[in-house]
C-alpha cells in the first residue's frame, strides 16, 4: 500500500513514517501544509493520504479542507484525517456526499498500529471509517425524548458499529454473529429511528451520524426572525422539550 | 452707593444748574450770545446730568452714568458767566475738560469701561494732556479775545499774540486729531459689537444721527443769513439734542435688562444638569448660540468638549476666549464671538454665576472620559484574555500534545524492535504507553477547557452542541447557525459554558435549554433549567461572567428561585 502524509509536526510526521515502513507500507512522500499535499498527491495519486486536520497557515482545518478537495480530484484516493480533537462537525463534513474512502481518527490512534492499518486498508478499499470515541459520546449523549431508548441493547451495539462505519461483515465478526442475524438488526434500527432503508452501507454512516448528532441535543437551527419568536416567549415554555 | 449720596448729587447739580441759569439771567450781559440759546444749553446740561443721575442710580456698578454727570457739569460750567477776569479765565481752561469726557463716555458706553487697551490708553492719555495743558493755556491765553467785552486773563505772563495764537493752533490741531481718532474708534466699535452691544447702542446712535439731521436746516438757512433757532425748527432741533442723553440713559436700561439674562441664567443652571445642557444656557444667556464650552481636565492637562471629546480653544480674529475659574482653579473655557468682549461685566457675571455649576458639570465630562477609557481599557482586558486562550491552547496542541503523541510513536517503534525478546520489557512499555495515553487525553480535556478549537473554526452553535453533548442532562438547544464577532462569541460560549457547569453542580435539574438569539443590534444568550434554583449570582463563577459580559458593555441577569429553576440571561451589543 502506497501512502502520502501530511503533518506540521514533523516529529510525529517521522514516527509514523517509520512505524507505517516497518509493517510494510510504502510511504512515498511527506508534506507540511495543505497545498504541499495537494501537490504530491497530484503528481503521484497514493491508496491513501494521511492528514492532520490543523495545519500551517491558519491552524485550523486546512486538512479537513485538503481532504475534500483530494476526494473531488481523485475519487480513487483514500483520505484519513487525524485530529488531537474529535468533533461531529468535522466528523459530518468528511462523510458528506460520498462518503466513501475516508476516514476521521483521533490522533491517538496512529499507535495502536495494528488498529491504524487497518483503518488504512479499509479506506484504501472503499470503507469509512469514524473515530469510535465520538460515536461512543453522540450514543452516550443525554437526548430528551431519547429516541434510541425504543432500541434493544443488541441494536445499539449494531448502530455504534455502523456509525464507526463497519460494514456488515466486519460488524458480524464483531458480534461474533452471522451476517444474515446483522442485516436484520440494520434493517429493525433503521425503521426504527426512521432512516432511509436502502441507503448502502457507506451512506448509511452518514444517516445515522447525522441523527446522533441532531438528537443528542435538540437543535433548532431556524431563521433568526423564528428564533426572536420563540425567545421572546421562552419564559414562558415555549422552548421547554415535550 | 447711598442714598444720601445721590441725593446730595442731585442737591449739587441743581445749584450748579440755578447758579449758571442766574449767571445768564442777570451777569450774561458782557457777551454777545442769544441768551434764550444758552438758557437751552443749560437744560440740556440738566438733561445729562439728570438722566446721568438716574442711569447712576438704577446701574451703580456702570460708569456710564457718572461719566453723563460729569459731561453735564463740565458743559454747564463752560456756561457759567462771570465777568470777573479770575473766575472767567478758569471757567474758560476748566471748559476743555469736556473733550476728555465726551471721548470717555462715547468709548465707555455701554459697559462702563473702554473695551480695548487701546481705547483706555486714549482716553487716559487726553485726561493727562488737559492736566498738563491747561497751566500751559492758562499762563498764556487771551481771554479777551473772545469777545468785546470780555475781561483778560490776569494769570497771563506771555503778552504776545504770536505766542498764543500758536498755542490755539496746536490746540486746535489736537483736537481734530482727537476727533478722528475717536470717530475710527467708535466705528469699530459699532462694527464689532455683539448683540448685547448693539441693543445698547441703537437708540443712541438713531437720536445722534436724528440731532444731526434736525441741524442740516439750521445750517443752511445759517449760510443764507436767517436765523431759524427761534422758530419750530429750532426748537425741533434743539429736542433732538436733549434725546441724546435719554438715549444713553436706555441704552444703560437695556443693558440691566441683559443683566436679568444673568439671573435667568442662575434659575436655568439650576435645572440644567448634563454638560450639554450648561452649555445651551450659557449661550442663551451671552446669546451667542455659536458658544463652545470646554472644560479643562487638570490630570490629563487639556479641554475637552461636554462629550468628553478632546478640544484645544484657540483665540483668533472669529472666535475669543475666556477661561473661566473658581477659586482661582481653571474650570472651563467659552470660546465666543469676539463681540462679547465689549462686556467683559456681562462674561464675569455669566462665569461667576455658571462656576459651581461648571464644576460639576466639569466633574461629569471628566469622568464620562474616563469612563469611556475604563470600558475600552476593559473590553481589551477581555480580548487580550481571549487572545492568550487561543495561544495557550495552540501552544499545548503543537508543543506538549505532539512531543507525547511522538514519544508514544518511539515507543511503539521501541516495542516493534524487542518483539522476539524479553517479555518483562515489553509490558513496561506497555505501561509507559498507557501512561503517555491518559497524559495525553489529559492535555485534550484541558486544552479544550482553554479554548474549544471547534468555537474558532466552526462558530458558537456547533461548539455549544459539543458541549450539550457532555452535560449531565438533556439540554434543547435554540441557536441560530450564524457567525458573530470574535469576542461575542467566545464571551457567549463562557457564559453557555459556565451556566451548565452550575446546573451539573448545584440545580439538580432534569433538563436544561440554551438560547442564542441575535435581534436589533444585540445578543441573547439565555440559559434555564428546572433545577432547584437558588444559584448564587454573586458567587466567583457567575460574578466572573458578569464582568466579562459587562466588559463588552453587555448585561448579565440571573433570576432564580428556590425550587422553580434557573435562568441566566446575557445580553451583549453586537452591531
């Protein structure tokens, strides 16, 4: 597998360069920033690019935006964003669209190796792959009405799993379960949180992130004029979850 | 000044005036005059000193009547006729004391004193020339020249014509020189008389200008050779001429009544207590609506405007100053018309009954500027604050956060190599590992804490969201997507984030929700619960918010009551 990274920190850069070389990855090119990366992978498309969300010249999410314009150039390049923070912001923007090939880790993650390539050998063929403790904190989320609480506690198990962007494969050797018993439980959490059935096993990832991220707190994001309404009587209830 | 004073006054003149009407009745033979013509002279003599004694009387602090009592006398006394040679030739030196008198009071009038240092010098100047020339006219003169019958000077010790002749000349030659000097004074000074100055000085000048045009008849029928002084004309005339004292008289009258202006302006002052407002009745009472007020500031050493803006009172030809003082401390300054000047009586009044006023008024502007500093000061407090957040945070993300994360990479490399080898090693890693991992998700929880990446990058609702995502409680969440200013938002973040701290702490709440509302030029951000109220809005946390809210001239409001939950409301100007 031939891979490209991208990273400020060069400490770090080195490291996982040299723990990616020792297992057998080919690493063929480094950048600082960004643009650096647009470059190398357009003079030479890797299997995957590896990219810190915060790069040089903001600071910001120059690898978020690298990322997505890597996956407009070159649809067969796998994108995975490290992070020191994981947000579902970031998480949403990533799986966007076609959410396929890519994938969004804590930082932390690159030193699990035996973990990381994996995550580099699903994106590489066409998997998503969402940081596990994000999931874990959107499911965990206190919602009022929680609209998981209709889940079975094996249906929750499954829809972490899906979220994280397991295919139904990896979910049933997983559980320890056949791929028939997890297909049935997609189908019961679907209908369920009423999802879109026939959404393939990469959309999907995205469906139900969105609606952990939507029910995990109750958001209104209306018109400002909707807004000075509903403030204006929230003394008096009006905004009060039912 | 006393009664008695001015009744002995009165008592005066009239003598003089029955002494002089006597001396033309029965002593007035020896000169050639028209007799009923001197007997005018007199009355109007008596006019002046009259209508001196009632300006005197009604302004006692105003020159302006004396001076008209003193122009009366020495007229009347260039009207005494005796025919002793003694009192004759004294009468005739003490006469020209008119000229330094009649000068004073044109340049005098209405204030009381001449206006400018030049005009003072002028006047002062002619009084000291009469003293010094009227020995000088008195040793040389020859007094019966005047008229047939007139007696010669006994004090004359030069007997030559040539000598006195000359010395008339020169006398002469002075005076047209006074005269024209006075004549350019006096247009000046009509030409740049304020308002005040002007409402004096119109009646005088029309009864002038009318006396003037009832002689043009006189003149001419004169040069013709009739004499019409006896008819209607001249006694027309001859009113005319009496009007001129009156005229004075209500000039001095009118400026009383700017007076009164002072006293409106006591009563106003008393009601006026914003800055601004001082100035509009100072300019009513100098009306000059032009008037600029400064007041001056001793710690920063300069004017500034009742704004509290900086202003630097300049005098130049459009626009005069006066700095105004109480107990000798400069106050303030009025920058005014120039005309103003000419009643320097009117200003001090104006300044004197303004001081205390000013003062505090001063006091006022002297704090809204420093107010307007403290807010800046404040609001750059916060924003510095914020500013070395981010850097923090960004300082713990590149520094400490990537050098651990680098040693959990050598370590698995470090791993990686010993992997046939000992086992004992292997878990030592493991655990240093384990150890460099918690330190690190540490550091996150900190950094993050410090400054929330996701607020710079992405905006106030989806931070907000993350951070409902970690509250103890079900929060609803109201948040319009929209980007505010930097120190709106971060400041909006605390009070959302601080708010749910207190509600895990203290509410014992079920639930919670969080508004951020952006209308008419402001930010609302309310946050409840239906926890067992009671928060403390004094305490560190809240009264931090407070300051930090207030520090972008916003305004905190927590309203809780025991058992019916809590809402803390901050509203933040955000144009």
């Amino acid at each position: 597998m031939r891979v490209i990274l991208a990273d400020d920190a060069v400490l770090v850069r080195e490291g996982i360069a040299r723990l990616l070389a020792e297992h057998g990855v080919e690493v063929v090119g480094q950048a600082d920033t960004g643009e650096q990366l647009v470059e190398l992978v357009a003079a030479d498309p890797p299997d995957v690019a590896v990219i810190d969300i915060r790069m040089p010249p903001t600071f910001t999410n120059e690898g978020l935006l690298a990322a997505q314009a890597i996956r407009d150039a070159f649809p067969r390049v796998g994108t995975v964003v490290l992070s020191q923070y994981v947000d579902i912001e970031y998480a949403l923007k990533l799986v966007t669209g076609t959410s396929e090939r890519v994938g969004y880790l804590l930082k932390d993650r690159v030193t699990d190796l035996k973990e990381f390539l994996d995550v580099l050998q699903r994106v590489a063929t066409g998997g998503t792959v969402v940081e596990p403790s994000l999931v874990a904190e959107l499911v965990a989320a206190p919602a009022a009405p929680d609209p998981l609480g209709e889940l079975t506690a094996r249906e929750r198990e499954v829809l972490v799993l899906i979220a994280e962007g397991k295919t139904d494969r990896g979910i049933a050797n997983e559980l320890f379960v056949t791929r028939k018993t997890v297909e049935a439980h997609v189908r019961s959490i679907l209908r369920k949180l009423d999802l879109p059935a026939d959404a393939g096993e990469n959309r999907r990832v995205h469906a139900v992130l969105a609606f952990l991220a939507a029910n995990g707190s109750t958001i209104h994001l209306g018109r400002p004029s909707d807004d000075e309404d509903r403030y204006g009587h929230a003394g008096h209830g009006a905004t009060r979850s039912v | 000044m006393s009664r008695r004073l001015l009744v002995a006054s009165a008592m005066a003149a009239l003598l003089l005036v029955a002494v002089a009407t006597t001396l033309i009745l029965w002593a007035h033979g020896f000169k050639e005059t028209d007799r009923a013509q001197e007997l005018g002279e007199v009355v109007l003599d008596a006019v002046w000193i009259a209508t001196g004694l009632v300006a005197w009387q009604r302004r006692p602090g105003n020159r302006v009547g004396l001076l008209m009592m003193a122009a009366g006398v020495a007229d009347l006394v260039s009207h005494l006729y005796w025919s002793a040679p003694v009192a004759y030739a004294l009468v005739s030196v003490l006469s020209g004391l008119q000229i330094p008198i009649f000068v004073h009071l044109f340049l005098a009038f209405p204030s009381g004193r001449p206006t400018t240092r030049f005009e003072r010098r002028f006047v002062a100047s002619l009084y000291c020339a009469w003293i010094a020339l009227a020995p000088v006219a008195l040793l040389l003169a020859d007094t019966s020249d005047d008229c047939e019958r007139c007696p010669s000077n006994p004090f004359r010790v030069v007997d030559s014509d040539a000598v006195a002749s000359a010395f008339g000349t020169v006398a002469s030659v002075l005076a047209a020189g006074v005269l024209v000097i006075t004549v350019v004074l006096l247009v000046r000074k009509v030409r740049r008389a304020g308002t005040a100055t002007r409402r004096a000085m119109g009646p005088v000048l029309l009864a002038i200008t009318i006396a003037a045009v009832s002689l043009v008849p006189l003149v001419v029928a004169e040069s013709v050779g009739s004499d019409l002084s006896d008819t209607t004309v001249g006694l027309i005339s001859f009113l005319a001429w009496c009007a001129i004292p009156v005229a004075f008289l209500v000039g001095v009258l009118r400026t009383r009544l700017q007076r009164s202006a002072v006293a409106d302006l006591v009563v106003e002052l008393g009601a006026a207590s914003r800055p601004d407002e001082v100035r509009d009745a100072i300019a009513r009472a100098l009306r000059d609506p032009s008037l600029e007020l400064a007041f001056w500031l001793p710690a920063n050493e300069r004017y500034v405007d009742p704004a509290g803006r900086p202003l630097d009172p300049t005098s130049d030809g459009a626009r005069a100053v006066t700095v105004l003082e109480n107990d000798e401390r400069r106050v303030a300054a009025l920058v005014h018309d120039p005309a103003l000047l000419d009643e320097p009586e009117l200003l001090e009044a104006v300044g004197a009954a303004a001081s205390l006023t000013l003062e505090n008024a001063r006091l006022q502007a002297e704090l809204s500027a420093q107010l307007t500093e403290v807010r800046a000061s404040r609001a750059r407090i916060v924003e510095a604050g914020d500013a070395e957040r981010r850097r923090l945070e960004r300082d713990l993300h590149d520094g400490a956060q990537q050098r651990l994360l680098g040693v959990r990479l050598a370590l698995q490399l470090a791993r990686g190599r010993i992997a046939d080898g000992d086992g004992s090693v292997d878990d030592l890693l493991t655990e240093a590992d384990a150890e460099v991992g918690d330190a690190l998700e540490e550091l996150r929880a900190l950094a993050r804490g410090i400054h929330p990446a996701i607020l710079t990058d992405e905006g106030l609702a989806p931070a907000i969201a993350a951070l409902a995502r970690r509250a103890s409680v079900p929060i609803e969440l109201n948040i319009a997507p929209e980007r505010l200013p930097e120190p709106v938002e971060a400041t909006a973040y605390f009070v959302a984030s601080e708010a749910l701290a207190n509600v895990a702490k203290h509410a014992r709440a079920s639930r919670a929700t969080i508004g951020v509302a952006r209308t008419n030029g402001r930010v609302a951000i309310e946050v409840t619960d239906d926890g067992v109220g009671g928060a403390d809005a004094e305490g560190t946390g809240l009264r931090g918010l407070r300051d930090r809210v207030e520090a972008l001239d916003g305004q905190l409001e927590v309203e809780t009551q025991a058992g019916a939950g809590t809402r803390v409301t901050a509203v933040i100007p955000c144009a």
